[in-house]
C-alpha cells in the first residue's frame, strides 16, 4: 500500500486502511476471485521510504470476503441482455454467458425493443431484469478477470421472478 | 488362458480399426491398391505371436516394412502394442553376440576380421493388460459423447466465422458482442459468426418451425446412434466381462521374454546349444549353423539344431513324408510329427516364434517324446555302426570322405554309445531327425554333402535321410 505523504499524522493508520479498501475491493484476482469486502486487517508493517519521491510504501495483511465462481455451483443471477445467441446475466461481480443451445428447447427468442426468451404458451418468459438460477458448466480465469458460462437446461434452474408480475 | 484375451483382440480390432489405412496420406488410394483393414490382419497375426520381430512378421504377413511399421506406430499410439528397438548384429543376433556387440560398440564396432555391424531391430508384442484398458476407456468415452449430445448438456458452444474460419468457444462471448448487442461479430474480420452445432447430430435444415422437428430428428438420431453401438458392441463387451476376472497374460520385456524362452527351450532340450538353435531361428536370418556356433557333438544339442533344420526343409516338402519314416511303431509321434510339421508350415518360413512354437510344443508333448527319441537314438547308432562297418569294408575312395567322418562320428558314437548300451531295447523308431543328427555328428557344411552322398551309395534299409 503507497500512502503520499500528506495522511502522515495522526490518522496515519486509519487512512491506511480506508486506502486498501478502495483499492482492493473489487478487484479481482485470478486465484483466489473477486474480492467483495475487507473484513479485517491482520498486520501493518513498517514503511519503506521510495527513493525519489516521498511516498511510503507498507506491507499490509488483511483478511476479506472473496467471491469464485467454480464450475457445477449454482448460482442466482439477473438478466443484463438478451441476444440471439443467448442471454448475458449477472450474479455479483462475476458476469454469465447462457448460450441459446442451454436454454430449454421449449424456449423460442423473440426480438424486439425488448428482446426476450419465451415459452410457447408464454408462461415463462426471460428478459432484461429476469432472475434466473443457473448452473456454471464452466470458468475461464484470466489475471484479472473471471467470465462463466452457464446452463438452465438442468431440472431447477430458469426464472425465478418475472419483472413484470412482480 | 490367453484365449479369452485373444478373441477380445480380435473383436475390438474389427470394431474399431477395420477401416484402417497403411497408406500414407499423400499417396493416392486407387481402388486396386486399397489395403483398409490391414489393421486386423497385424493384429490377428500379432495374437498368434508373443515377441516378434517386425521384420519377420513383415515377411510373414506379405506386407511391406514402412506400411507394416506405419501401423504398427498407430498401434503404439494407441497403447495396443508395446514395442523395443534393439541395436544387433544381422547374423544371428543371440543374447550372448548381442552382449558382445555391445561391448564392441563401445569400441569402434569392428573388432578384428568380424565386422561387427550393428542394425536396430525392432520388436512388438501386444500389451493385454493396456489393451483391456484401452478398450474399456474407449467404450466409456464413446458411451459418454453420445449421452452428453443426447441431453444437450454441459456442452460448451462453438462458433465459427464463416468468412476467414476462426473459431470461438461460448467464453469469449463478452469479446465478440458486436455494436448493436445483437449478434456476436469475428474479431478479424467483422463477420456475423455462426453457431457451430453438435457434430454427431448435423442440424437439419429449416430452421423456425423446422427447428422443433430438427431437434426431435437429432434427439432421434443420436438415440438411434446409441442404440446401434450397445447391440454391434455387445460381443465385446460380453468377452470384456469375461476376460475381467482373468489374471492378464503377461510376456515382460523383450530381454526377459528372451530369457525365459530361451530357458524354456533349453529346458525342452536338455542343451544351451539348443537354445542357441531355437534362439538362433528366432533372432537371426534364420541361418542354421551359423558361424560361431559351436561344434556340439552332443546328442541333444544336434537334436536341437536338428529341429530347425528339419523345419526349414520340412516346410518345402511337406506333403511327401521322408521315406525312412516307419509308418508302424510309433504313429503317436508321427502324428504329433505331422502336427508339428504343420505348425511350422502355417506360421510361415521358419520363423522364430514357428521354432518356439515348436520347441515349447515339444516340451509340452512331454517326456515321453525323450523315450522315444532315446530309442531312435538307439535305433539310429545302430544303424550308424553297420553303415560304418559296410564303409570299412566298401572301396577307399569315397571312404575317404567318409573316413574323415569316421572319426568324429566314431567319438560321437562313442559318447553316445554309452546311452546306447545303457537302454537295451531297440524297436527301429525312426525320427525326423535323423538327417540333422547325421548331420550333426558329422562335420560342419563342408561335410554335408559329402555325408550325404555316402549314405545314399548305401543300402540302409532303417534309414534313409533326406538330404540334410
């Protein structure tokens, strides 16, 4: 953590922690996922001036509550976009790709200003704002992002609460 | 034991490798020179063999070597076979010559007047135990696809650019959105990408209302498709079962295989010349006396040799049964004789395991097979000592020859003699491998024709060899 020199003073420590949080929370690291919050701050170390400029430089620990996507876990998530190919929903941080080919076959897409997924008989019916549970068929993990794909094929999933009704 | 594990050999090779080309790729296939199913030809032949080498096995099946070894690299891949390649001399590549070309590898590889070329051989024998495994993986993973495809689940989806073919999977979605959200775009070219479908059910045409009847037609495909695997592979699968509980016959590596053999058929024969005989055949140009074998003027090691022999010139006349061969006596051996002979014929040329095959089945045939020779033996002297005094008597000239042969025939016959004094009987059997044993007991190839000769001025009712 690099503090400039003008939080030196009295709150030095308290501005310490305040700086990590907003810098760590959210961000996402391919190990171990997206970290959601800090919880709790284990050590600070002592400082290392850098040569030049007056920055400090202090090793911190923290302990944080982390988000990862695994694959075969279900999830709950809601519906950014709909697409010909499939759906695009979101369940925190971490962003689902359903492609049409997983969603039930009984389920046409309809284009439209509000492009949606429906039933033949419209009883269901997946659009922008829909939640829906779904299962993660599988991860890619770059450095700093995480992206799912996902499936409501399997028995349980699909919507959840349809906006509209609700 | 090993028969089970042979007929599942051969029921997954006509399942899984009947279409199987030795052609290299870039030849042509005309329809005269097409070779599909060669596979199953080299693995039929490879469950009739242990350890053999490819050359031989080359030889035997009519192939050429690079088709031979271009499937039986496919093999290797496959994990069907296991194979050794061995640096040895052309001639006779025994274990003990093999040591030696080693050790005169290590020097410039010509040691003296011998040239001491080395060639690398190569050797291949089926792996049974990979093989139960293999199969079984396969049967899973083709089990596993079909389902998989069936309910359409957990398949990643693929998608393909239809103008420069680049192909994407379902995660670089997000990537590919194109502006208006609506489709996903290639990255290269700004093509609309196509979704790619499942390979084993090829979308049917007529999407929109077709596409619930394309869906039912692949569902029913692909069930089609599953069915038809369970009932075709269900020999297999039954002879997996029963070869399950099967302890898995197992050869080793080539040098311990070697070993064993070869201490089987010195077992059979009572000899290590035999050995090296049998060995001899397997490894080499089948070359019966080749050079530095020694001169063992032993019965049992030119019974051994004698075997070999008789194979080779056996196999040309097989039909016309030697005319010294007794019909009455022992028409038990005769028949396992003939058995054996045929043996020999089928596998082909003296080939090695043709000589293995021999030796072991001649162990196995049992001791009573040594009385018997025993007797012969006898049998033979005996006739030996009355050629020897008809020839003392006879005129010098082609004594001479003889002569020569007297001595050492005489020893011979002295050692033996021994044996024959021991055992008093005397019914007259013959055996196949009188011819080889006179050879033997003679001198060396210089020899040959000259003993051969003699023996037909004779008259000698009891025995007549062929020439040896």
């Amino acid at each position: 953590m690099q503090l400039h020199p003008r939080y030196f003073g009295r709150n030095l420590r308290d501005n310490l922690v305040s700086k990590l949080m907003k810098d760590v929370e959210g961000t996402c690291s391919g190990r171990h996922g997206f970290v959601v919050a800090v919880t709790g701050i284990e050590n600070i170390g002592k400082g290392l001036i850098r040569d030049g400029t007056g920055f400090v430089t202090f090793p911190v620990k923290y302990q944080c509550v982390v988000f990862r996507p695994f694959k075969g876990e279900i999830l709950e998530a809601v519906v950014t976009m709909v697409n010909k190919m499939g759906f695009f929903a979101e369940a925190g941080p971490v962003q689902i790709f359903v492609s049409n080919h997983l969603i039930p076959d009984d389920m046409e897409f309809q284009s439209g200003d509000m492009p949606n997924y429906t039933t033949s008989d419209g009883s269901v019916k997946i659009q922008k704002d829909s939640e829906v549970r779904l299962k993660i068929i599988g991860t890619r993990v770059d450095a700093t992002e995480i992206f799912c794909i996902g499936t409501i094929k399997d028995d349980f999933l699909g919507v959840i609460n349809d906006p509209t009704t609700v | 034991m090993i028969e089970p594990y042979n007929k599942l050999v051969k029921l997954a090779a006509r399942a899984f490798y009947d279409d199987l080309t030795s052609k290299g790729d870039n030849q042509p296939k005309t329809g005269r020179s097409d070779n599909r199913g060669i596979a199953v030809v080299v693995l039929d032949a490879l469950t009739r063999r242990q350890w053999v080498r490819e050359e031989d096995l080359a030889k035997d099946l009519k192939l050429h070597t690079k088709q031979l070894r271009r499937t039986l690299r496919f093999f290797e891949e496959e994990k069907i076979i296991t194979r050794d390649h061995r640096r040895e001399t052309a001639k006779g590549a025994k274990i003990y010559s093999a040591a030696v070309a080693a050790t005169a590898d290590a020097t410039t590889g010509k040691e003296g007047e011998e040239k001491v070329k080395l060639h690398t051989h190569s050797y291949c024998c089926l792996d049974y135990a990979q093989i139960y495994d293999v199969v079984r993986y396969r049967l899973h993973r083709m089990k596993h696809k079909l389902k998989d495809e069936l309910e359409n689940k957990n398949t990643i989806q693929q998608y393909i650019c239809p103008n420069c073919g680049k192909r994407y999977t379902a995660f670089d979605a997000p990537r590919l959105l194109s502006r208006n959200g609506e489709d996903f775009d290639c990255e290269s070219c700004d093509g609309k990408l196509d979704v790619e479908s499942d390979k084993l059910a090829a979308q049917e045409g007529g999407d929109g209302d077709g596409d619930e009847n394309a869906r039912r037609r692949r569902r029913e495909k692909l069930k089609d498709m599953l069915q038809k695997m369970e009932v075709q592979l269900k020999p297999l699968i039954d002879q997996l079962g029963r070869v399950k509980d099967l302890p898995v016959p197992e050869f080793g590596s080539l040098q311990a295989w070697e070993a064993r053999a070869s201490a089987a058929g010195r077992a059979a024969n009572g000899d290590n010349a035999g050995d090296s005989k049998s060995h001899l055949g397997y490894n080499g140009a089948p070359m019966p006396y080749s050079g530095d074998t020694k001169v063992v003027v032993d019965f049992n090691g030119t019974e051994g040799k004698g075997e070999g022999v008789k194979s080779e010139t056996d196999s040309t006349s097989l039909k016309v049964l030697p005319p010294w061969m007794i019909t009455s006596g022992m028409n038990l051996t005769k028949e396992q004789r003939g058995e054996v002979k045929q043996e020999t014929k089928m596998d082909g040329t003296s080939t090695s395991t043709a000589a293995q095959y021999t030796d072991e089945k001649k162990s196995t045939i049992g001791h009573d097979d040594k009385n018997i020779q025993d007797e012969y033996i006898k049998a033979y002297y005996a006739a030996l000592l009355k050629k020897q005094h008809e020839l003392e008597e006879a005129a010098k000239n082609p004594q001479d020859a003889n002569a020569a042969d007297d001595p050492s025939s005489s020893t011979s016959i002295r050692k033996v003699g021994d044996k024959y004094k021991r055992k008093e009987d005397d019914d007259g059997t013959e055996w196949e491998e009188a011819p080889a044993r006179g050879n033997g007991i003679g001198a060396y190839k210089v020899d040959l024709n000259v003993e051969a000769d003699a023996p037909a001025e004779d008259d000698e009712d009891d025995i007549d060899w062929e020439e040896g």
